[in-house]
C-alpha cells in the first residue's frame, strides 16, 4: 500500500443526495455511492484533488486535512 | 490524472434530445417518458439504488454535457433553502400531484367529461398550441396523457436547464422529484453495515 495523500475528501452525508456527480468526475474511481444514500470515498484512493467538491450540486464535499 | 473510460451508457444524454423530437413531430412519442418514472423506481425498489441517477439518466448526463463540457454553466452557489428538505419534499409532493393530475384529466377525457386540450403547458402555466402532433383517431385519453406527460417533462426540463446555467451543472438533481423519491427509498431500505 503506497502513502496517503494529506488531504482526502469528506462527504456530509446529511446533504449528499446520491447524484453520483462525484464518483462519475473522480479522477482516481475513489468516490462510490453506498446503497444510493450517500457517497464516500476510498481513502486509500483519494488523492485529495477536489475536483469532486467542486463538481457537487449539493456542496456536501470538503477537502480537508487527514487527521 | 488518469483518463475515464468510456462506456455506451456515457451517451444516454443524447435520448433528452431525441425525446424531446419526437414529442414535436408526434405527441404520442411522450409516453416514453414513463420509462423516466420506471426504471429509477425499479433500481430503488428492486435493487435498493440509484444506478439510474448514477449511471443511466439521460437529464443527468445531458446537464453534465452541457454544463461542464459545453461550459454554458455559471457554476454560482446554490441558496441553501434550495439544498434543504423542505424544498426538496415540498417539490416532490408537488411535482407527483402534478403527475396525479395529468392522470386525472386523462380520465375525465376518456370518460368524455372533459374534451381533449391539444395543447402543451410549461410551467404550469403558458400554453402553447401543439396540435400538430395530434390526429383524430388516437384515442382521445391516450393523447391527452401524452400532452399531460410532455408538458411536465418540458417544464421540469426547462428548470434544470435554468439551475444549470445559473448553478452548478447537476443542480436539478439535488432537488429532482425522482431523485429525492429514490433516495428516500433507498435510506428506507438501507441497513449500515460495520466496517
Ligand atoms: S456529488 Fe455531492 S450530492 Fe452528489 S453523490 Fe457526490 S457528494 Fe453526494
Ligand atoms: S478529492 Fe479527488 S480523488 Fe478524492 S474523491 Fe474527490 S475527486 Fe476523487
Ligand atoms: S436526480 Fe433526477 S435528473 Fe438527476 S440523475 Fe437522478 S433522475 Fe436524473
């Protein structure tokens, strides 16, 4: 298993309505849409890049630090 | 970054425009439209999903092409009031008396208490003559669902269209009927399971 990256993507499940925006526009296929309630992302494939928060209607993804 | 494969399924936005053709050359196309109401139900209930929304919508796609590949999208914030519930479930309550309604009036044609309206409605409000699209001899409710149909797809595409130009390209899909219906199918019949 290669390094994680320092920052990943956090999905508020309460706004997320399962659009699967995120998982179509994930450069990595890190996002998936778990039983279409909410996205989550596979830490150990998300690169942190952003490009699914930016893509979200509903704002429900944050790229924070990896604590 | 790695590039996304392509699949068949990728192309699903085309049939929005083909759809949407059709039901100008003949009104009786605009009962394909029910397959928009099927088989998102059909993946929730059966399949406890939103493979549809995921990967087969036509809308969603075609708001993706045009919003970000295109970049006809302003790409502003949403109003929070828009993301909430209550705007959500407000809209889908009001979105299926719409469709309920649509069937209503289709019987009260058929049962030849109401005649036929040739004609397409957006937005609940402005009629527009489509009677082109209609020749005597379709049995009357079967037209009059058609126009029904039509008129509510028309409409829900145009405000789709109007949140992707003005928000983010899926926009429509944080409060779309369907959506929020399959969603909530899916939260009903979801167990957690632990990691
Ligand atoms: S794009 Fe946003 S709303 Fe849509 S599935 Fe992903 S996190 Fe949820
Ligand atoms: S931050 Fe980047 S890698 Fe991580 S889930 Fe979002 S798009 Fe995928
Ligand atoms: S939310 Fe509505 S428009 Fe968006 S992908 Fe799902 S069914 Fe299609």
């Amino acid at each position: 298993m290669g390094k994680l990256s320092p920052r990943h993507a956090v999905v508020d499940s309460n706004m997320c309505v399962a659009c699967g925006t995120c998982a179509d526009v994930c450069p990595t296929g890190a996002m998936e849409i778990v039983s279409g309630v909410f996205a989550k992302p596979t830490e150990e494939k998300c690169v942190g890049c952003g490009i699914c928060a930016k893509e979200c209607p509903a704002s429900a993804i944050r790229v924070e630090v990896r604590s | 970054m790695k590039k996304q494969q392509r699949h068949w399924y990728h192309y699903l936005w085309i049939w929005s425009i083909i759809y949407f053709s059709l039901g100008f050359v003949n009104i009786l196309f605009a009962w394909l439209g029910l397959i928009s109401f099927c088989l998102p139900l059909i993946f929730a209930i059966g399949g406890g999903n939103k493979l549809f929304c995921n990967r087969y919508c036509d809308r969603g796609q075609f708001l993706r092409v045009m919003g970000s590949q295109v970049g006809l999208s302003l790409r502003r914030e949403m109003p929070d009031w828009m993301k909430g519930k209550a705007f959500r479930y407000g809209f889908m309550v009001f979105f299926f008396a719409m469709f309920f309604n649509i069937i209503y009036v289709s019987w009260l044609v058929g049962s030849e208490i109401q005649g036929i309206q040739e004609a397409v409605t957006v937005l609940w409000t402005f009629q527009l003559p489509w009677n082109w699209t209609y020749s005597a001899g379709i049995t009357p409710w079967v037209a009059q669902f058609a126009f029904g149909l039509y008129s509510l797809m028309l409409t829900s595409e145009i405000i789709a269209i109007a949140a992707m130009l003005i928000y983010k390209p899926r926009s429509w899909c944080v409060f779309c009927p369907m959506g929020t219906l399959t969603q909530t199918i899916c939260k009903a019949k979801y167990v957690p399971t632990t990691i």
